[in-house]
C-alpha cells in the first residue's frame, strides 16, 4: 500500500488500481495540514509515501522524527522530478502530472506491483491526459499575454503554460506575508496593466472584493489543493478548464 500526502497523489494512484491510503484530512487544504495520530497510524502501514516535497508537506519532517526507523522511503516528486519544478502545485502543469505517474509506475514495478491491470489503467490515463492537453493548447491563443491576480496563486504551472503572466497573490505565502500596503501595491500594479480577472477557488471574500473594485470578473476555479471524494483529478482539471474557457470567450480579441 501507498500512502499519499495529498487527494491528486491518492486520485492518481487509484487510477492506477494501486492500493493506496490518503494522509490528508478532507476539507483542508494541502497546505494546512498538520500531523496527527491517524497520519502516522496510516503512513506506518505504507510500502512508501508519496508526496509533492518541496514547501507543501511542512509536516513530513515530523513524521519521519515520529515513526523513526519505521518510516517507510517518502518519494518527493519534487526531488525526482528532471528538470525540478519551480513551483511546488505541479499537478496543474500535465506535463509534470504525467511524469509523476510515470515515476508512480516505476516504484510500482521495483515493488512488484506492475499488473497488466495497472499496465492498462495506465494507458487509459495517458490517453486523459492527452484529451487535457489538447483542449488547453486550444485556450493558449485566446489567453496568451493575458494579466491577472489570483487569491491563492496555485494556478501558475498552468498560466504558465497558457502564456498569461500572474501579478501576485493576494492571500500572504511564506515569502510575503499580508498587509494593507502590499494589496495596495497589487491593486496599483493591476491597474497599470489591461487586467483579465481575479482567480480563485471561492467566490466570496477577498478576492471578490478585489474584482469588483477593479471592474473584472473574478473567475472561480479549483485548484485541486483539497480532496474531492465525488470528483476525480481529470474531472476537476477538466472543470477548471471550462472554467477558462468561459473567461478566454468574455475577453475583446487581440488584434
């Protein structure tokens, strides 16, 4: 069994019918977590864990001092990764999510776990992963140069890939933490630039402040960091880009 650190590890593994268990509670965010007993309990029982690495699991040091000798080997994508990840939210660059499956399936065949079920399941997931990134090479015309700001700015892998440039985000991360002058400072510099929209994955609360004092569309869109039990990840990647794709036909063309 694997255990993974977060719902897109665990939807990737059981879309590879691999045995697998997910770390993080429902309804927080990748980021929020914090180790508890249950965490422990589970990821002892584990072959291995599976993770993103980088500054998204800030509890795994803990759980290694936890289960001392008895942790299992924790893959960090993000250390396997050629050539490494800027940005640890790299399940919304396909590219890199379909190179962590890959990686996924090598550790599966050194521990003895490569059925032909699984040899199958993965072929089925490469051809999701090719319908996504069909119908977001379809989107980068329309969004390409685009500005925006987004509460929590996760969606970069993906922007980045659509050729749209991110002005910030408006909710503090480890290097910039919150205060009045930097929103004021985000809010001037969306004001110099033909801003497209506000992201995020609420449609409440600051963000949507912020749009409206700009006079831009917020757009909701998921961005895959809490476990959905109802939605798997290639519905809800398919969803997010829907969701752009309502804002790419809202937008005056570029002439």
């Amino acid at each position: 069994m694997y255990a993974a650190t977060i719902g897109v590890i665990y939807d990737w593994l059981k879309q590879l019918e691999l045995p697998a268990v997910l770390l993080q509670p429902r309804g927080m965010d990748a980021h929020e977590v914090m180790l508890n007993v249950r965490m422990v309990r589970q990821a002892a029982r584990a072959r291995r864990i599976v993770a993103i690495g980088g500054s998204l699991e800030g509890y795994l040091p803990a759980l290694e001092r936890a289960l001392g000798k008895r942790c299992p080997p924790i893959m960090r994508f993000m250390t396997h990764l050629r050539p490494t990840p800027s940005d640890p939210h790299l399940w919304l660059d396909l590219e890199q999510a379909r190179a962590c499956c890959a990686l996924i399936l090598r550790w599966a065949s050194e521990d003895g776990l490569l059925t032909n079920r699984v040899r199958q399941a993965w072929r089925r997931m490469q051809l999701l992963f090719r319908q996504l990134e069909v119908r977001r090479d379809a989107l980068r015309t329309p969004l390409q140069g685009r500005y925006y700001l987004a509460l929590h700015d996760a969606y970069r892998p993906l922007t980045h890939r659509l050729g749209m440039h991110s002005l910030g985000s408006l909710l503090p991360n480890e290097e910039q933490p919150i205060s009045l002058q930097r929103l004021r400072q985000l809010i001037e510099r969306a004001r110099r630039v033909p801003l497209a929209c506000v992201l995020s994955s609420t449609s409440e609360g600051l963000a949507a402040s912020v749009a409206r004092r700009l006079h831009v569309p917020l757009i909701v869109a998921d961005t895959l960091e809490q476990y959905d039990p109802e939605r798997d990840y290639f519905l809800r990647y398919s969803n997010l880009l829907t969701d752009l794709q309502r804002l790419a036909e809202s937008l005056p063309r570029v002439a």
